[in-house]
C-alpha cells in the first residue's frame, strides 16, 4: 500500500493542472479532487475509473482481481467500438469468495492469468486490483512481475482500488499503469513523420471513426489512440510519435505531459464537437506536426479539407437551423464537453439556458464563459428537484444529459437527449455535428410530446 500511496500522492500534485499549481503547498497535498465519503461512490470509484480508462484498449484481456459484482458493476459501462478484437469484451474476474479473504487470493490470481494466456493468446493480461484484494494484503504487482517472467507475456497491474478516491483519480491512475509498465516497451513496425497520438479519446458510439478518415486524407497517422479502439501494440509504441492531442485532460493530462517530457512530444487540448472546434484541432495537429518536421504544405491541405468539410456540413444543417433557431436547451453534464458542446449547439442558434460544471476544470469553467458571456449560468451540482422545475416551467426546451437525468425529463413530459458515455449516436467530427443536430430535431419535434401533455381521457371527463 505505500507504492499506491505515493503514487495518488504524485497524480495529487499534478504539474500539468493549472488549477493546482495556483495551490499553496498545503493545499495541493489535500488533492486535486474532493475525496469521497465511506459508502459515497456513487459519481464512481477509483476502480472504475481505471477501468473505463482501459477497457477500450481491446485485444487485452481485463482481469478483475475481486469478488464478481466488481466486475459485474463495471462491465461495458461505455459504449467504446472496436473495429478488430473484441477480447475487451469478455469479462474477466477471479470472483474471490470468504476463503480467499481468509488466505488470501494471489494463488487463484496466478491460476486465472494462466488459464486466460492458455485459452485467449492475448498479448497482454491487465489486472485491476479492488478494495477487497487490497485490504487482504494481495499484492498484484510482485505477483504481475513473476506472471511475465513466468509466461513471458506482459502482466499489467492497474493498482486502483476502488477507496482510495473518484472515478478520475482512477483515470489518472490508470495513465500511470500504462507509464509504467506500457508505453515505450516495443517499438512500431516504422515511423512517419506525421504520427499523432489521440490521448483521453474512447471512441465512444464509434466516434474515433469519424475523424479518423479526415486525418487519413491528410496523410497524417494515429499511432495510438489512448484509449478508444487501442490495441496493445500501438500504445506500447505510442512514445515514437511526433505530437499529441489532448481530449480529456481532466482525465488523462499526467499522460500526456509525462511523454512530453520523456520523449519530447508536444501536445495540445482540443475537441472534436463542433465545426469551428473540430477545424481548430485540425489546424493544431496539423501545426504540431509542421514543427516537428512534417511538410509545410500539410498546413495547406489542411485548410483546403477545412473549407470543403465546413461547407458540406452546413449545407447539410441548413434545413434545421431555422427549426432549431432560439430553441433552449439545458446541458446537463460535465468536463470537456460542458464548455464543446455549448459551442457546438451556439453554431446552430441554440441558446443554453444552463450547463452543470461539476466534473469540469478551472480552464473548462473559462472556456464556457468566453462562449456564453460572464453571465453565463453554470451549476456546480444541481439538485433533481432544480432540473425538474426548469423542464416544467418550460425556462428549456429539451434537456441534454446522462441516462441518470433523462427520467427529471420525461416526468416533466419534455425531450431528453443522451450526452454522455452510454450514448449510441457518434457526435464528433463534421459528420457528428451533423448527427447532433438532426437528434435534436427529432427529439423536440416528436410528435409523441404533444400527446403526453394532454390530459388523460378519465381527466378531461373530470374537469369537464
């Protein structure tokens, strides 16, 4: 446990968050996020935070040290595609019972690794270790080390139990698994000089796949997406790329800044929502890349892909801005798309009549004040009760949010779209703006609406 220690201590202070560097020094040693309460997991654990992290990673096999409801609670909780193996989707625990608790697990551990590596072949094995494994004393890393030597496979020990802190102290905890014990351990068949890592992207609903083609077109190559649609190989040789960009640095922003300093490769944050954020990324990849010794023209390939993909995208939403015009929504989520997606629905003419901020940086927080002005109504944690009453007294006109919302929306007989990770629409990219819009056409204009807000027939006879 004093590894696990120092390591929460290290993503504690986080050089990379600006936030945290305006800390004192007593401040920083309390972490960068709140620490949860005894029993208080329910915006969720340090475990399954790892776990969605590297889950998408997909021709692995997960290994979940812990009693099966551990496993059970975290399995395919995102939506992330795989266009290769789909390994990532078999679940994999030791489901300890009562008599491991009492002499402890690493022996059904070993017997597990073995039985995967002899059944699936997979080139790597990461194991997660819970609460449970970890109060008894079980130690996955010793153990992990003598697995590879034993079998001569890569054995991942991914030491995130779930009470050691929030969903994203696991994210970043998994960063550093693959620190490590991954990335800079093999090298790629050959290197170009227009090699991108995507960091914090988890191809959710397939959207990885709407960027990759403009990229493709460019001539420019993801090395490794960390971690959506990721095989083990690529983020094992991902340290040879020539720059980075950065999608969720409240995640993943140790990983990012780690391999600059280790293998000099620049990055940048950016998005993929929206028309004007997804043309911005591209003119930063395509920078980044220039100045580490890419062709000059890329810039204006760039800018000609660019051109034609704005105009195809808004001749393709001309038939519903006008429908969409002055239309409120109430955004209800959180991190980099609180202030991404607010820029991606102003472009339409939608106005947001509020946006949660409660998973959201310092620098996230700024962003949605430059968009929406210093007036701009943001909600660090707002209550059922709060959401329900805007949505009735129609102050929105459809709410955008998790699955966890959407029944405030549908009590109060208003559209509800899904924003978050369980989503089945791809929104990224030029093509997913689109998407976005069209979704949210549908949903205000269902005529289903108009029949739910009238009366029952037993309650027109009554007030009649």
């Amino acid at each position: 446990m004093a590894g696990l220690t120092t390591k929460v201590q290290e993503v504690f202070d986080e050089p990379g968050c600006d936030k945290n560097q305006g800390k004192s020094e007593k401040e920083r040693k309390k972490g960068c996020t709140k620490q949860l309460q005894p029993g208080a997991a329910a915006g969720g654990c340090a475990f399954d935070g790892a776990k969605i992290a590297l889950q998408p990673i997909t021709d692995v096999a997960h290994l979940v040290h812990g009693p099966i409801a551990c496993e059970g609670n975290s399995w395919d909780n995102r939506g992330a595609k795989s266009s290769g193996s789909r390994l990532y989707r078999t679940g994999f625990t030791t489901d300890i019972n009562e008599t491991d608790v009492v002499y402890g697990g690493e022996k059904r551990l070993f017997k597990a690794i073995k039985e995967i590596l002899d059944k699936y072949d997979p080139p790597a094995v990461f194991v997660y270790q819970t609460c449970v494994t970890a109060l008894i004393g079980d130690d996955i890393d010793a153990l992990c080390k003598a697995a590879s030597e034993k079998f001569g496979k890569p054995i991942i020990p991914v030491n995130a139990p779930g009470f050691v802190g929030s969903k994203n102290l696991g994210n970043k905890l998994a960063g550093e698994a693959l620190l490590d014990h991954v990335i800079g351990t093999e090298e790629p068949e050959y290197t170009t000089p227009y090699d991108i890592n995507i960091i914090g992207e988890y191809n959710l609903a397939g959207e990885l796949w709407q960027v990759k083609p403009l990229l493709d077109e460019l001539g420019v190559r993801i090395l490794s997406c960390i971690s959506g649609d990721a095989r083990y190989h690529e983020v094992a040789s991902s340290h040879r790329a020539k720059a980075a960009m950065m999608v969720c640095s409240k995640a993943m922003i140790n990983i990012a800044r780690k391999m600059d300093e280790r293998y000099d490769i620049p990055f940048f944050e950016g998005s993929f929502y929206g028309i004007s954020d997804m043309s911005d990324s591209l003119r930063q990849i395509a920078q980044l890349l220039v100045q580490k010794g890419a062709g000059p023209d890329l810039l204006e390939r760039t800018e000609n892909l660019i051109a034609r993909e704005e105009a195809r995208a808004w001749e393709m939403m001309a038939p519903y801005r006008e429908r969409l015009a002055g239309k409120r929504v109430l955004l209800i989520t959180g991190g980099v798309k609180s202030w991404s997606v607010v820029a991606a629905l102003q472009e339409v003419g939608i106005e947001i009549v509020g946006t949660s901020v409660k998973k959201s940086t310092k620098e996230d927080k700024e962003r949605i004040k430059e968009l929406m002005g210093e007036d701009a109504h943001m909600f660090d944690d707002m209550t059922p009760r709060e959401m329900y009453a805007m949505l009735k007294d129609a102050r929105a006109d459809i709410m955008l949010s998790g699955g966890r919302s959407q029944f405030i929306a549908l009590k109060a007989k208003m559209p509800w779209l899904d924003i978050n990770q369980e989503r089945h629409h791809a929104y990224a990219g030029y093509d997913g703006m689109v998407a976005l819009v069209r979704e949210i056409d549908k949903a205000l204009y269902n005529p289903v609406w108009e029949q739910a807000r009238k009366p029952a027939p037993w309650e027109a006879a009554w007030q009649s």
